[in-house]
C-alpha cells in the first residue's frame, strides 16, 4: 500500500488541469492539420523538451540512471510499451475529437477510463464490488445522453472515444506497474518518442495532402498561428509537464486516488470549451456529464474505502 502524500497528489490534480484545457488546443490542432500529423508533432515535442530536464536532474543527483543491463532492458521495454498503448489512446482520442465531437463532450466520454481501471482489474483477480457495476450503468445511461440524438444511435466518433478510454485505462495500470524503481521522466520521455515514431506513419500516409494551407504550399498548414500554439501547448504541457507529473505522482499516490484526482480532467476539460472555444451544451447533455461524473467520483471513492 502506497504512503500518499499532499504534493504528489497536487502533481495528479494539476495533469487533470493540463489534460482538460488540452482538448482545446487539440479540437484546433486536429482541425488544422489532421489529427496524426498533430500527435505527431506534440509527441516528438515532449520527447524533445524533456531531453535537457534529463540532464539536469542527473547533474542535481535527482535522476535514476540504469545502471545494469537488466535496468536498462526494463527502462526500454516499459517506455516501449507504453508509448504503444499511448498510442492507440491518444491516436484514437484525436480522431473522435477531430471527427465530429466538442471537446467538453470528448472530455466526458474519456473520462470513463477510470470506471474501466477497476474493471480491468477483475482480469488481474480482483474483487469488484456492487457500487462499480452500479457506476457503469450509471456511466452508460450519461454516455447515452451525451451520445444518442436520436434514432441513429452513438455516433461513431463516440466508438473512437470509448476505444481510447480503454487503452488510457490500461496506460494508467501499465504505468503503476512499470514506474517503480524506474527513473520517471527517462520513461516519459521513451514513451513519447515511442507514440511520436508509431503516429508518424498514419500522419505521412494519409494527411501529407492537408499540410498545404491556404496558399498551397507544401507545410504551408504549419505556418498557422493556431496550429502551432496548439501543437505547443500540446506538446509542452499537455506531454511534457502532464504526462511526467502522472508518472511521478503516480509513484506515491494509490491508483485509485490517483484516478480520482485525474477525473477532474473532465471538469476543466469543458470550462475550456466553454471559456475559450464558446462551447454550449444542450440540457440533455449535461444530464449525460454529471451522471458520468457521478459515476466517475462513486467508483473512486467506492473503491478507496474498500
């Protein structure tokens, strides 16, 4: 059993900060030079910018340096797969924002990755209780609301987000698993330029077409002031900071408080709609957001107290 402690737990509700107002820069990223090129780019950025942080935590005599070849092969092995699942998530999470979802939506539906960790934990062998399966009906009846406009059923961008939820949920397990006497921001780093190589081969297969802006020239998309202050951001903060604050908080924080601290990314996730895209929701919809939310914060809390 972890020893929480206040900052680390400080850490995780900051990444739900950063991840919230993420879905901002990413629904203007993605529309502005598709949605692998965007990932793409964000995580080679995270990559790089934590290449200098590496060297100066070594020099600090704060950074884990593998010392044996046995720390080493799990240093690349856990980056390594990592930065697969990272992957699927996010890849699939830009697609559903891209194609068809406001990000406060978006951010709700991926939010039910953290009623999916202790699902994921029946196959693991664990005990769930009678609140959990009560959380996912309750999950599942807000994702209708939010989802279903009639009789064409949950859109397929929707599909999209689920899938991602599901592979954030094992991100999230993955990464309990694999930090423990692994240098933290080395695995974040792996981890990025893993997802960043992955993406690069959808983004040069399919959206070489959308690099050109308005004048036509080639990359000429790059050159929009709102596609590189979202690549930034997302780069910077969104991987950077956010993701190196889960694995670091994550070190000292349970898993199931640090899930519930990360569920407040839905939360700032739709004031940045709100604030910055102008976003507004249907009462059906918020219907759909406070029951996933209540349901998020009863299998937390549910689960902690067992």
């Amino acid at each position: 059993m972890k020893k929480s402690d206040s900052k680390y737990s400080l850490m995780l509700l900051l990444t739900a900060a950063i991840w919230g107002f993420a879905f901002v820069a990413q629904s203007a990223g993605g529309d502005a030079i598709g949605p692998f090129s965007f990932n793409f780019i964000r995580n080679l950025i995270g990559a790089i910018i934590l290449l200098p942080v590496i060297v100066v935590l070594d020099k600090l005599g704060y950074g884990i340096k593998p010392r044996s070849k046995a720390e080493k092969k799990k240093l690349w092995i856990s980056g390594t797969l990592i930065g697969f699942v990272l992957f699927l998530a996010t890849n699939l999470q830009q697609m559903g924002i891209t194609y068809g979802r406001s990000a406060g939506k978006a951010g709700f539906i991926t939010a039910c990755y953290l009623i999916m960790v202790p699902l994921i934990g029946i196959f693991l062998g664990k005990k769930t209780s009678k609140h959990i399966w009560f959380a996912v009906l309750l999950t599942m009846t807000g994702i209708y609301f939010l989802s279903v406009n009639g009789p064409e059923g949950i859109a397929w961008p929707d599909i999209l987000l689920l899938l991602s939820a599901l592979s954030f949920a094992v991100q999230i397990l993955m990464v309990d698993s694999f930090v423990q006497g692994v240098d933290p921001v080395r695995l974040a780093t792996l981890e990025f330029l893993v997802c960043g190589i992955l993406t690069a081969i959808p983004a040069f297969l399919f959206e070489t077409g959308r690099w050109a802006g308005d004048s036509g020239v080639f990359l000429g998309a790059f050159v929009n002031p709102q596609a590189w202050i979202s690549i930034l951001y997302a780069g910077i903060f969104s991987c950077g900071v956010a993701y190196t604050l889960q694995i670091v908080g994550q070190k000292k924080v349970e898993p199931t408080l640090a899930s519930l601290l990360m569920s407040f990314e839905s939360v700032f996730c739709v004031l940045g709609g709100w604030l910055i895209l102008g976003e507004r929701m249907s009462i059906r919809q918020i219907i759909g957001c406070v029951l996933v939310f209540i349901a998020i914060l009863l299998a937390q809390l549910c689960e902690k107290k067992a």
